[in-house]
C-alpha cells in the first residue's frame, strides 16, 4: 500500500486529487492533506508518505522551500509538484531538487493516472533494490567469518589453494600486508573445544563470541574460528609504525582486558607475536602461543617479555606440539620430527619412571595429528591402528620413539600422494583447457580461474610439473599446430597465423623461427620436399 500526502492550497484541486485516486487504484492510501508549506512539513513528518503532490505557489513557506525541509529529514518520498503555467520556472528549480514529475493545472485525468503507475514502477524497484542490498549485506555477513577461518588456516597450516592476498584485502576492506598474531588460550588443559559438559562448550563459545565482538570494536582485525586450544587474530600494521607496534599491540590486549571485565567469568591469557610481513604469519602465531602458554601470572604477555628462565620443566611445552602439528599440516616433516624429538625429550624427563604416561601422550599426539591433516588419506585409520598396537606391545623407550617417528614418515608420504594427485588433477584439467582454447587470447590468470586457484600457486606448480612456463607451452603447442597447418598449400601463412590465436603475421614469424629455426615460408618449402605437403 503506497502513502500519498497532497498538498494544495485550492480546496477543489484537493479533492480532485482525492477522487481520482480513490477511483483509480486500491492500493493506493491517501493518508493526509495539506493546504500550506509549513502544514505539509509537518504531516509529512507525521504520516511518513511514500509520495507528496505538492503545489509551488502556497502563501508562506512556498513549495519548493516545503520540498527542501521535508528531504532534509526524509529523503525516500517521491515529489510531484503542481503548477499552473505562469509558475513553471519554480518547477525547473523543483526539478533540480529531485523532484519526480510535474503537473499542469488544470491536472489531465490520464495523465495523473499514469504518473501513479509510473511512481508505483519506480518505488517498487527502489524496495526490490533495498531488499537485494540486506540480502546482499546479510550473505556478506554470513560469509566473511568463514573466510576469516579459512584465511587464518591457511596462513597457520600452508594448507589449501587460496586467492592472492589482494582478494581477502578486498573482501575485509583493510590491507594485509604485514601485522602480528594475538593468541588467547584459556585457563586449565587450554581446549576451546571437546569438554564433556553443555555448561563448558556454552561458556567458551560465550567467550568466542565476546573476543570477535570486543576485539573488533578495538581495532580491525581478522579472527579466526576457536581452534582445540585457543582463538587466534590477525592485526595489520603499518609499514611506518614498526617501532611502536609492540607498545600498541599491549594495549589493544589491555582495551580488550578491559571491555570484557565481567562479562564472563573464564580465565585466559593473551599471548602477542611480533610484527612481520604476511608472508612470515605463522612465525608471529608461534610467538603468540609460546607468550599465551607461559605462567608467569600475568594475563597478557609479549613474546618479546619473555624471560627464557620463565617455563617450568612440570609445564607440557603445548607450544612445541603446536609447532610439531604446523609442520606436519605444512609439509615440512624434517621440522616435525625436530619438533617431536624435543617433545619427547620432555616426555622421557618428566615421565622417566612411568613409560604408560609415555605412551598414552603419543597415542594422544597421534590422534592430533589425523584431526589436523586436511585431506582425506585412505590408509590414515590402518596406520594410525597400526602404530597404537606397536606402541601397546613395546616396552622399550627408544622403540616407541622410532615408531612414531616411523608413523610420521608413514603420514608425510600419504600426504604429498594426496598433494601430488591434486596438483596432477590440477595440471590435467589446465592442459585440457589450453588445448582447447589455444586459438583465443588466453593467459595463466584464465586458467587459474578456470581451476579456481590462485594465480601464483598455478604459476609455481605449473613450472614444476611441465617444466617451462605457461607462456614458453602456449606458445610452443601454438607453432606446432601451425607446423601441421603449414603442410597445406591453401592456407596462407596469415590464415595460419590467426588460425592459432595470433593477430599479427611478423610476430608469429619471428616466434616461428625462434622456435624452428627457419621462418614458416621456409618450412613450408622443407615439407614440400620432404613429401608432407597436402593439397
């Protein structure tokens, strides 16, 4: 139902109006009338009309001031003005402020009818347009966590094909360049997920939601989703202000302190890394593990604060399997199994006289690592059982420890399988594309795209895999379909040319040669003597 206001100062065109209307149209309410300026400011403030008639020349505050007052405080109506003739320059002036039509007094049936029809067009459009754009807000909100997760993960584990960092600048609307990691562990085992009790799980996404909300208010940021042991962010910087980010970084973490005091009752340290650029995010996360895992009884800790003296040997070094778990999701299993060996340097100290304490800790730490790897490994749960009945059977403590470093080599060659058959997939489906799409103006940006990975990732394993670049193929399988074209005698050396995707005839030779060693002519003629010529 549209709202209509008409404002008039002659009683007949009123009701003229009013009649027309409400013979005309059901779904069209005529909520008020006025017959001054400053009467009509005032309903239209009251009524909230979605279209104002309204008359230039009133005594007092005319039309065109009226219209100037009533946009100032709603900007949505629809004017159409009134006039008679002698007053048209008013209307042009109308016109500028946006007014939507014009009518002549004395006021044509047909053609108030049709402004109604027009008005009806164009408010409908403009609804459907704001509800396409809450709709659009409401994915956007709905989708940027998720991508926020997926940023985080990535940059954390080197997992995944993600999009140049250039997209998720786009997406989040600050740059990425460089910033430091804050890290949040709660008080007890450290685990954000997998407690036994609804009160648990409802407490910490409580302290989940909070985080994201408070931090956020503070300073723009991307956050993670609660990962086992704690909740990470992401902070840029930047470039100019290297020296002070640490500074700044404590006292968002104390902002932060402070916002959330109160509002719930779990206990947690924040451990902040150091500034670095993007590329070196998973340096700056361990430093903010190691700092959120130190108990020293401070709530917020830097990584640069940290006196080495400060762990204790009774604490698990989480931060070590942390470390351990990065690298087997990365790939790097040299890494890992350093990691592990320190490890089990502090299992077999603290646990020298009770070798089940040992095992139980490994089997746990296997487990871990089947939760963290992001691919589907068919043989995971056979190796996995496998390693658990060792470590059950064995009674030696330097056997248990080659087993599980057996087990690591075991899980770091299903990996790079699973990675090589999606790099193979890759490759196969970017060949397909080039053979069939040679003869158009294609670059390595559209194969990526038709993959959906990066450009960059495309680029590298691209070379990788084939050996040359994507150009150094394109254009070597472009020369050898026009050394098969150029065995016909009625193709023309610019028919081949454009027939493998080239617009100009010298550079093509001048390819053609680079490659061959003898200009098309030149090898035309060779394929005549040779026999291979085909009428």
């Amino acid at each position: 139902m549209l709202k209509v206001l008409i404002v008039d100062d002659e009683y007949l065109v009123l009701e003229y109006i009013k009649m027309i209307i409400e013979k005309n149209f059901d779904d069209v309410k005529i909520v008020d009338t006025a017959a001054t300026g400053r009467e009509a400011i005032e309903k239209a403030i009251q009524t909230k009309p979605d279209i104002v008639f309204m008359d230039i020349h009133m005594p007092g505050i005319n039309g065109i001031e009226a219209i100037r007052q009533i946009k100032s405080t709603n900007s949505d109506i629809f004017f159409v003005i009134l006039t008679a003739y002698e007053y048209f320059d008013y209307a042009k002036e109308a016109l500028n402020l946006g007014v939507f039509e014009y009518l002549l007094k004395p006021i044509n049936k047909l053609k108030l009818i049709e402004t109604i029809n027009n008005l009806k067009t164009a408010i409908e459009k403009r609804r459907r347009n704001i509800m396409l754009e809450v709709e659009l807000k409401e994915r956007i909100n709905n989708i940027v966590p998720f991508l926020e997760g997926q940023f985080i993960a990535y940059k954390m584990f080197n997992i995944g094909t993600l999009n140049d960092v250039g997209f998720y600048e786009n997406v989040f609307n600050m740059s990425l360049r460089q910033g430091y990691v804050m890290s949040v562990s709660l008080e007890g085992d450290g685990r954000l997920v997998g407690n036994t009790t609804l009160k648990d799980k409802y407490d910490k996404q409580n302290f989940y939601d909070l985080f994201k909300i408070k931090l956020k208010s503070i300073v723009p940021c991307i956050i993670s989703n609660p990962l086992s042991d704690r909740i990470v962010a992401f902070i840029p910087t930047d470039e100019d202000e290297d020296e002070f980010v640490k500074y700044k970084s404590i006292e968002t973490a104390k902002k932060f302190e402070e916002k959330i005091k109160g509002a719930s009752n779990l206990k947690y340290k924040i451990g902040i890394g150091r500034n670095y650029s993007i590329e070196n995010f998973n340096k700056s996360c361990n430093e903010a593990y190691i700092a959120s895992s130190i108990n020293n009884g401070q709530t917020i800790v830097h990584y640069e604060d940290i006196n080495p003296n400060t762990q204790k040997d009774d604490v698990y070094p989480w931060n070590l399997e942390t470390a351990f778990l990065n690298c087997i999701v990365s790939g790097d299993f040299n890494g890992a199994k350093e990691a592990f060996k320190s490890i089990y340097v502090w299992l077999s100290n603290a646990y020298v006289n009770d070798i089940y304490k040992i095992k139980t800790k490994l089997i746990e730490l296997a487990f871990n690592v089947d939760k963290v790897i992001p691919y589907k490994l068919d043989n995971i749960n056979t190796l996995k059982q496998a390693f658990v009945l060792t470590v059950l059977k064995e009674e030696d403590i330097n056997e248990i420890r080659k087993s599980f470093l057996q087990y690591i080599s075991d899980i770091s060659l299903e990996i790079q399988n699973r990675k090589q058959e999606q790099v193979d997939d890759i490759i196969s489906k970017v060949l397909e594309f080039i053979n069939k799409n040679y003869k158009e103006d294609i670059s390595l940006q559209d194969a990526a795209q038709h993959v959906n990975i990066s450009y960059h990732y495309l680029s590298k394993i691209f070379k990788n895999e084939i050996g040359k670049g994507f150009t150094d193929y394109l254009t070597e399988l472009r020369i050898e379909k026009s050394m098969q074209l150029l065995s016909n005698r009625n193709m023309s050396i610019k028919e081949i040319c454009q027939e493998i995707g080239y617009n100009d005839p010298n550079y093509y030779c001048k390819i053609f040669k680079k490659i061959t060693g003898m200009t098309p002519t030149e090898y035309r003629a060779s394929s005549r003597i040779r026999g291979d010529y085909v009428d």
